[in-house]
C-alpha cells in the first residue's frame, strides 16, 4: 500500500479525536492534509462504512469520530484501506525453474508472517494513543 490511505485514514481520525467538540468539514480536514477534499471525502467514506466516523449534514454539520479512539486500534484502521500483503505481491515465475516454480510458496509464508507481525504491533496502539503525540 504505496498510495497513502493508511497516513491520511489516520491523520483524519487524529484530527477528529483532537478536534472531539466539533464537527469537522471534509475541506478543513482537506486543508489540515493537503490535499484536494474529494480525496478526503472518498477516505471518509470508507471510514463511515467501517464505523470509525459518523457525518451530520446540512447547515453546521460535518464529521467525527463514530466510536471512541480509544476503540479504534491502528490495525483495524490499516485494514480499512488495504486489502494486500505489506510486502507487495509475488511474480509470475517460469515454472520450468528451480527456484520459479516454488518461490511463491516460500514468498506467501515471509507475506503472511510480516503482515501478521506488523499487524500486531499496530494493534498496540489506539487512535487515542497515537493522538496524544499531538500535545
């Protein structure tokens, strides 16, 4: 995951549990990341449909978060926006190799054991934990 969903995912719902007694417009968070509110708003979704934010609209509303951060682990929030392994993907190897027909193999284990460990040491730490470095 290359793109940077999981830095703006976290820098959002930072910014909402700093700013917990308001509601947030997708352009002030836009503004708080740089970058263009239609990205924020698409992230926003994803993160309404996985029950981190909820949304108030018309006059006065905007955003915030839709449980408590101290609910909301790191790894719930990474796997919100990635659906692949850390590590990347595998190739597509000649067969007729020694090494090419069974390097995927080895390379889904190495895949699987790294997600899992990064994975746990995300799930140490909460939105709320990660928001207090702001203070």
């Amino acid at each position: 995951m290359n793109n940077g969903r999981f830095a703006t995912a976290l820098h959002i719902l930072t910014l909402l549990q700093l700013k917990k007694d308001e509601l947030l417009s997708s352009e002030y968070i836009a503004g708080s990341i740089n970058v263009n509110p239609v990205i924020v708003r698409k992230e926003i979704s994803n993160l309404r449909a996985h029950g981190f934010i909820e949304s108030k609209e018309g006059k006065g509303g905007g955003y915030s978060l839709g449980k408590p951060a101290s609910q909301i682990r790191l790894s719930d929030v990474y796997r919100s926006v990635n659906d692949s392994p850390i590590l990347g993907r595998s190739n597509d190897p000649n067969p007729d190799c020694m090494v090419g027909r069974q390097i995927n193999v080895h390379l889904k284990e190495l895949f699987v054991t790294a997600d899992e460990a990064f994975l746990k040491q995300l799930g140490k730490t909460t939105v709320a934990d990660f928001s207090k470095k702001f203070f």
